[in-house]
C-alpha cells in the first residue's frame, strides 16, 4: 500500500457527461500528480500541483481541469466525455518537488 | 523535451534465470532523474529502482540493478534470480531535475516469468 488513496475505483459512464476523480495523498505529502494510461497513448502525465498551486502540465485537454485543497487533496475533472477518454487514471504524490513520487492504485474509468 | 524508448514490448525468463530489460531516452535537461516501475496485474505503480544522472555508480537494489550508460543515454535494468512475483509489466521513466514526479514514461515491457 503506497499510502495514496484514489476513489472511485471503477467508474462507468456516458458519452457527454462529467465525473470527478479524487485523490487523497500520502499524508504530509504536498505535490500531486495526476497520470493517464491508455492502451494508445501510454502513460502520460497530466498535470502537478505543489500544495494548492498548479506547478506543470502535460498532455491535458481543455475539457479535462484539476484543483488541490488546502487539505491537500486533489481532485481531476473530466468533462463532455468521450469514449476516447477511457482509460486508467493515477494519482501520485511526492513530499517535495525533488523527491520520489508514490502512485495511487488507480481509477479506471469507462465511457459507454 | 524528453522521450523513452523501450524496444523491448515483451520479454520472458526461467525462474531463478537473469534477464534484463532495456531502455533508452533522450532529454535537453542537464540535471535528471532515472527510473524503473513495476507495473503487476493489480494495477499498482511500483518504484524498482531509481538513478540520479550526477552519480556514475549504476544503482542497486537486492535483485535489481540498473547499468547507466550516460553517453549512450542507456539505462537498463537487470533482474538476478527471477521470482514468479516479478511477471510485471516494467516501465523506464525520466524526469527533470526540478521535479521527480513529473515523468516521461516509455512505452513499457511485459515481464513473463516461466516457472
């Protein structure tokens, strides 16, 4: 158990709609780090926040946005879904910006 | 930019049999960070092993060692004395040196273990 805590574990939904996947970090860790792999593309990184602050972003659509809270927690926004958009979404989170990065056990979410 | 190359999609090897998995990258970034994850059929990103560019050392960790080839941009990972938990799927991952968790993974190599 890397300590990082992803909900929902499985997620299924329709083509047009909008889902929210959170993730809790390993505790006192302030970076986090959202990740997708799909059959096609790979794993990819999305975007990082660093204790509240957005810090990098990756290959993220426009339709896709992310926010971290003050109690550290993230959460990734999916919206106007399309069957494309299926995938396996990781959470990672480091206690710094130079240290290793600890991922979550993943949200696999299917559009239909 | 950075990329990883993996051109090994899929590798197997004898229990107890060593076998090592390739990786090559490329990155503008002076400053850099290597790394191998394991990926088993639960899903869950496992770090294996990591290298920091600056060190010459190849790093160890019991069965697993990395041979950091920085001219050649190489960085494979060795497997000594293969269990049957180690049938993965292995990523070779980079990341810049102000951020390690911000990596550019290749493509992955399914690891099989025959007993």
């Amino acid at each position: 158990d890397s300590g990082v805590t992803q909900t929902p574990k499985h997620l299924i939904t329709a083509t047009g709609q909008r889902v929210t996947l959170r993730c809790s970090p390993r505790s006192g860790d302030l970076s986090v780090y959202w990740y997708q792999q799909s059959l096609d593309q790979g794993l990819q990184f999305l975007i990082q926040y660093y204790n509240g602050e957005e810090r990098a972003k990756g290959n993220i659509l426009e339709r896709f946005s992310a926010q971290q809270f003050p109690d550290l927690h993230s959460e990734l926004n999916l919206s106007s879904l399309e069957l494309g958009d299926s995938a396996l979404y990781f959470c990672a989170s480091s206690a710094y910006m130079n240290t290793e990065a600890f991922f979550g056990q993943g949200t696999r979410l299917t559009v239909v | 930019a950075q990329t990883v190359t993996q051109s090994q999609p899929e590798m197997s090897v004898q229990e107890a049999e060593t076998v090592t998995l390739s990786c090559t990258y490329d990155t503008s970034e002076s400053d850099y960070y290597l790394f191998w994850y394991k990926q088993p059929p639960s899903r869950q990103m496992i770090l294996v092993i990591r290298q920091e560019a600056y060190k010459q050392q190849n790093a160890t960790e019991n069965r697993f060692s990395v041979n950091f080839q920085k001219a050649a941009k190489s960085f494979s990972l060795k497997i000594s004395d293969s269990q049957l938990g180690d049938a993965a799927m292995y990523f070779c991952g980079i990341a810049g040196g102000t951020s390690y968790g911000k990596l550019t993974f290749g493509q992955g190599t399914i690891l099989t273990v025959h007993p």
